[in-house]
C-alpha cells in the first residue's frame, strides 16, 4: 500500500471517488429492507384471513368437505411460511450488504446483544451468499412441501419420484449442515 505522499493528486481524487461508489449499494439496502418489510406485511395480511377462513372449521360437519378445508388451510399456512422466509432472505440481504459495503450496524452490537452475533456476523461475501443460499433452500424445501401437499399419487412412478424429491431434500439438509459444520471448525 502506497503512503498518502507517494500518490499523485489525481489518483488520490480518482481513488476517493472510487471508494465513495460504495454508497450506491444503499439502493439495495433500502429496496431489499422495504421489499422484506412489505413481504412480512403480505404474509401477515394472509395469516390473518387463514385464520379467519378456518373460525368455521369446526362447524363444517362433513368429512369430506372438512378434508377439503384442512388441506386448503395446510396449503395456506405453507405459503405463509415460504413468504415469510422470503422477507426474511430479503432482510438478511439488505443489512449483510449494509454491513459489508459501508459500515457494521454499531446499534446490533452494543449491550452484547446475542441476536447480532448469529444474525450479523457476515465478514465477506461467501458468508452472505452462504446465509443467503440456506435460507434459499429452507424456501425450496418448504415449495416442495407445498406441492407434495396436493400431489395424487396414483402410480408407481408418481411414488418413486415423489420418494426421490424427499430423499433429495434429505440429502440438501444434511450436506448443508456438514459444510456450515465444517466452515465453524475453519474459523475457529
């Protein structure tokens, strides 16, 4: 690293305008923070009408019609939990983006606040895109639930592939928690 006396004016200025582009990633902070918060509205919005389609779920006397509306409410409730997840993926974006392009949130981390340690501790842009990917994959499991929910199997072949997707997703867990185990043991 040059000192600052070995450095021509121009490059100095060039250089400082560089460092201060940093700043631009602020648009994607802000729209990832209120694309998260309107995400958190949506499924919040849609929590709220699931319950209240399913206050008569226990006056619905026939049992057909009761399987119809318990797998209509299980269907709802999945989807609420794949946009909460989403708000979720979007809030972590926007505050490991804040914190790794312009500055740590001195706010999370006052009173050893035990939340910013698991939350925060983003260092480089393979822990956020790590975070990011687990969370992503919570998303797809939890998309795969939604769509074996309503899935007939009436085959053979429907079984095997539907016992294969769960397999899969088995596998998915299991190999992220052996590389986010192993990624612990690196660092310390």
């Amino acid at each position: 690293m040059k000192k600052s006396e070995d450095r021509s004016v121009l490059e100095a200025v060039f250089e400082n305008s560089l460092w201060q582009t940093r700043w631009s990633v602020l648009v994607a902070v802000i729209s990832s923070i209120i694309a998260s918060l309107l995400m958190f509205y949506i499924a919040a919005v849609d929590t709220f009408y699931t319950i209240e389609h399913l206050v008569s779920y226990a006056g619905v006397l026939d049992h057909v019609e009761r399987g119809e509306v318990r797998a209509e409410a299980v269907a709802q409730v999945v989807e609420i939990i794949d946009i909460f997840l989403l708000a979720v993926v979007l809030m972590i974006f926007g505050l490991g983006l804040y914190e790794l392009y312009i500055s740590k949130i001195d706010h999370a981390y006052e009173d050893g606040d035990e939340a910013s340690d698991h939350l925060l501790s983003i260092s480089s842009l393979d822990d956020l895109k790590s975070r990011l990917g687990k969370v992503i994959m919570m998303i797809l499991i939890v998309k795969f639930f939604e769509m074996a929910i309503g899935m007939e199997v009436d085959d053979t072949m429907s079984l095997l592939m539907f016992a294969g997707g769960v397999l899969m997703s088995a596998g998915a867990l299991i190999f992220t928690e052996m590389a986010t185990r192993s990624g612990v043991k690196r660092r310390s």
